[in-house]
C-alpha cells in the first residue's frame, strides 16, 4: 500500500479524479482518498513514481 500526502483535493470530484488517473495505469488499483486529511493511499502493482506522475497529471500536486 503506497500512501500519497495530496495537495487540493475539496471534493468528491477531486477524489474521482485522482481514481481514474491512478486506474489508467492499473485497473485494477484500489483507491482511497482521505479530503480532510489530503492523503491518498493507493493498492496497485504500478510503481511508485508512475501512481505520483498520474496523480501530478491530473491536477493534484504531491508532496515529497
């Protein structure tokens, strides 16, 4: 389980957002977003670095 401290998320659209990016990469990924707390863990077979590349793409800044 990868967790990502995720910058901008207010809603459920955000969360949606995020979802679908990290399921481009892995359809099979498992998602769970945390609004209040701005953290996103992520269960998937992709690497670290390409969940936080798609999750960047999609609007949302990750913190190092």
């Amino acid at each position: 389980m990868m967790q990502f401290q995720v910058e901008g998320m207010s809603c459920n659209h955000c969360v949606g957002a995020i979802t679908r990016a990290v399921q481009a990469l892995d359809p099979g990924a498992s998602v769970n977003a945390d609004i209040a707390a701005q953290q996103v863990r992520v269960q998937t077979s992709a690497g670290e670095q390409a969940v936080r590349q798609a999750i960047e793409a999609a609007g949302y800044p990750v913190a190092a």
